[in-house]
C-alpha cells in the first residue's frame, strides 16, 4: 500500500517538474517523458501536429496507466487528439484482453499504447493532422495527463502548455489586376472652334489709330498676325468669323471708355484686313467697354494689400460710378494710384477671335494629327485613335491627357483621363478626375470602386461594383472577382 502512494506522488511530482518556455514549451515529466513540439501549424485546409516524445526509464506502477491526451482548446471549444498511454505491467494485459473482446466494437484508437519498462530508452514521433477549422486559428495547445487506477477510475493530474497558438499559412501575396472602364464619347457632328489672341496696343493720347511701330504694338500685332497666318496655312478647316473685341480701363466716363473700346476694335479691324486675307464680311465688331470683370481678376491675382476691399466695393450693389467714387476714396486715394499703375493698363486692350469649322477625320489621319494640332480633333476622334495603341502603351495614355487638357469641362474626357491615371497607379489624381465626370454612369461606379480597391477599401469597392454588375459592365464581374481573390489572401474572406 506505501508503495502504490509512493508511486502516484512521484508521478505528480514528476509532472509539477514540467520546464517551459514561451510559445513553443519543452514538457518534461522528471526527465524520464520529456514532449518537444515542432510543429501547430495550418496549411491549405489542415491543421499538422508534430513533436517527438521521449521516454527514458519510465517506471510506473503495475497496475495503473497514465493517458497524455494533446488538446486544441480556445477555451470554449476544443478537439483531442489521440492519446498516448503508457501501462504498467498487469493494467498492459488487461488493456490486450480488453481490446481482444472488443474487435467488433468502434472505438477511438490510442496514438501509440506503451508498456512501462523501466529499462527502456526510445522517441516516439506524433505527428497527426485534422481538417482545419475556423474556430482552430485563436487555439493554443496543451497536454492533459490522466492516471487510471483500478476499475478504470481516470483521475486528471493536471494540463500542461505546449504551443501558444496556431501558426497560419502565409498566403502568397496578391496582386490585383483590375480592369477599368473607357466611355466612348458621342460622334461631334460638326465641329465648330475658336482661337484667340489679346493685344495690349498702344495709342497715342485720345487716338484710336493704330501705329504698328508705336510703343509696344510690333510684338502685340505679331501675336495676332501669326495666329491668323497659322489659320490661314491650316487646309483642313473654313473660317466662319473673326471677332474683334474691344475694352477699356474703368477710369474716365463710361462713355468716353465705350468710345475707345470701339474705336480701339475698328482699329484693328482696318489693321488685319488688310494684311489677313479674310473676306471683310467675316469681321464682326464687339464693344465691351469698360472692363471690371477683368479688374477683379487681376486684383485677385495681385499681391495687393487691400485687394480685399477693392474687390467688395465692385461687388457690392452699386452702379459703377459709385465704384469709381469709392475705389478712388479707398485709404486716401493710394489703392486707386497704385491700380491705376499696376493693373488698369492691362485692360485697355483688344481680343481678336477666330470662330471656324473643321472637317472630320479618319481614324489614320487622326493618329497624324494628334500630333501637331490635337485642338482640331474631336473627342470621338481621339478615343478612335487611342484604340490604335495597347492600353499599357504611353501612347495610349498621351491621348486622354491631352484630350482633359483640351476638353477639362467634358465629364466623358475627365472620366477617361481618370481611367488612365488608375491604370498608371495614380489613384489620388484619379480621385480629382473622377470628381468632375459624371456620376451616374456603370463605368463610374466602376472605375470608383477600382481606386477603393487599390486603396484597401474593399467595403466601398463591393458595392459599387456589384451595382455596376447590375448594369450590365463585364469589367464590373471581373473585379468582383479580383477583390474576392485578395480577401482570401489577405484572410478576410
């Protein structure tokens, strides 16, 4: 009877002697069972469990048996794995006429059933695997040891920590491959354009004839000169109508500045008819008089200190005497000086506009013309030509920005640059276009959902993509299928 005590208590103290470390623990029962771990790990649908156990002189009375069960647990669930059980000598033979009568009853095996011998030296491998579950990747395992006595009374002694958690798969990282959405725009049946130049010219005081040589008009007329030649040299359009737009400074009478304004204009008329070509019924005369649009333009562009107050005064409700009166009276008089000096001479001046036609292209000479004159394409005619380069070309992307830069109101040519900008891996600048195309396209809510996709947006991608889907855009199915791929590879899906 001493003797059986005796043996249990060295069993449980042999097992308080455990040894551990962190996240991987060495469990050794007095040297004579010792579990080392290698490997809780989960790879594609299975979770691997391996580790060596060594029994060294393990003695352990002859009619008892102890179980050593690794468990799975999270605490609220868990999964035991088969046990090893190592049997004294008269509970060995009990166990074999057990399991002799017992053939035909299903029953969960032991991993490996050992008999005690105390002159025994050897390293049993446990390596098991299980279908992986989702609850499995927050476990830990641990061991539990059971003593079995007489009658197969199983007393648990205590639970012991092996591994931490589970280590997971690395899944390759995955590199999207969306697919963007181009909007073809609307054939432009009749081309209509416009060019113009503005010319600060120089008149002699209270004239309106134009001197050529006089003070800075040779480089002022040569702007308007070479865009008229430019035109004139151009056979693929027809000149509806030259403009000839004059303005003045808003010093003086406003009647006085309308008469300038106009003499200025007929000035320049009388100028390029005679030099231009263009038929005189093609020129037209616009008098703008008095230009305090351009005055706060130019004050909002100064560094002038009062700005500010200028700008109120034109935009407060009176008539443009009253402006006069009280721009001149702002802080003594020295605001209106300095405008006077510094801004007003860059209102008196005349805008020469030319309104013309362009022919349609072919596809081929589009390609040509892109590159010399892009401004008389449409952007029906620019989409054409894109389409002639791969999409991964800078060719292909040249085409939308140059098609924003010429067209930056158009929805359908922002919405395309944009388009380019998510293919270069540009989503901020993306961002900008697409806020000034239209949002109520399929190819919107795509190319949207794209920029959230490269931004790890995934929760704003969905839906836009599935609501694109919904209207009917292949390129909308494949992302959704793209973004379900990098969940998984991510783990979130």
């Amino acid at each position: 009877m001493k003797n059986r005590k005796y043996a249990i208590i060295s069993i449980i103290v042999s097992i308080l002697l455990c040894v551990k470390t962190p996240g991987i623990a060495q469990v050794t029962f007095n040297g004579q069972i010792t579990f080392q771990p290698y490997e809780l790990k989960q790879k594609g649908d299975s979770l691997y469990v391996r580790m060596d156990v060594q029994v060294k002189n393990f003695r352990i009375e002859k009619d008892r048996s102890l179980a050593l069960v690794p468990v799975l647990t999270t605490g609220s669930q868990e999964h035991c794995f088969p046990e090893i059980l190592i049997h004294g000598t008269i509970r060995h033979k009990i166990y074999e006429r057990q399991q002799a009568f017992r053939k035909d009853i299903p029953q969960q095996p032991a991993y490996q059933v050992i008999r005690s011998n105390p002159q025994q030296h050897f390293t049993l491998p446990y390596q098991i695997a299980i279908p992986f579950e989702d609850w499995m990747a927050d476990a830990q395992l641990d061991l539990k040891e059971e003593l079995c006595g007489c009658g197969s009374y199983m007393h648990q002694i205590s639970i012991e920590h092996l591994v931490d958690k589970v280590t997971l798969e690395k899944l390759p990282f995955y590199e999207v491959q969306p697919l963007v959405a181009y909007i073809k725009p609307p054939v432009e049946a009749v081309k209509t354009r416009s060019e113009q130049q503005e010319a600060f010219l120089d008149f002699p005081v209270g004239k309106t004839q134009i001197l050529p040589e006089f003070g800075n008009n040779p480089a002022e007329l040569a702007k308007i000169e070479r865009m008229i030649a430019d035109l004139r040299r151009e056979q693929n359009l027809t000149v509806d109508q030259v403009s000839i737009i004059g303005y003045a400074s808003p010093e003086g009478s406003a009647t006085l500045n309308d008469k300038l304004a106009r003499g200025r204009a007929e000035a320049l008329k009388s100028y390029l008819t005679a030099r231009s070509g263009f038929p005189v019924h093609l020129y037209r005369i616009e008098q703008a008089g008095e230009d305090w649009t351009g005055l706060v333009s130019l004050l909002e562009n100064s560094n002038l200190p009062y700005k500010q107050e200028a700008i109120s005064i034109i935009h407060s409700t009176y008539y443009p005497e009253e402006w006069k009166r009280r721009l001149q009276a702002l802080k003594g008089g020295r605001p209106y000086r300095e405008m006077l000096q510094q801004l007003y001479p860059r209102l008196r001046r005349v805008v020469s506009r030319v309104d013309f036609t362009v022919r349609g292209f072919t596809t081929e000479e589009a390609a040509e013309i892109i590159r010399k004159t892009p401004q008389l394409l449409s952007l029906e005619e620019m989409f054409m030509v894109a389409g002639t380069y791969p999409k991964e070309s800078r060719d292909f992307a040249e085409v939308f920005e140059t098609a924003v830069r010429l067209f930056p109101e158009d929805e359908i040519a922002n919405h395309n640059a944009a388009a380019t900008a998510i293919m270069q891996n540009k989503p901020e600048q993306a961002d900008i276009l697409l806020d000034r195309s239209s949002r109520q396209t399929a190819e919107y809510l795509n190319n949207r959902g794209v920029v959230y996709l490269l931004k790890g947006a995934y929760e704003q991608a969905e839906p836009l993509f599935r609501e694109a889907e919904k209207r009917g855009l292949p390129e909308a199915r494949h992302n959704l299928e793209e973004l379900a791929r990098k969940k998984i590879s991510e783990g979130l899906d």
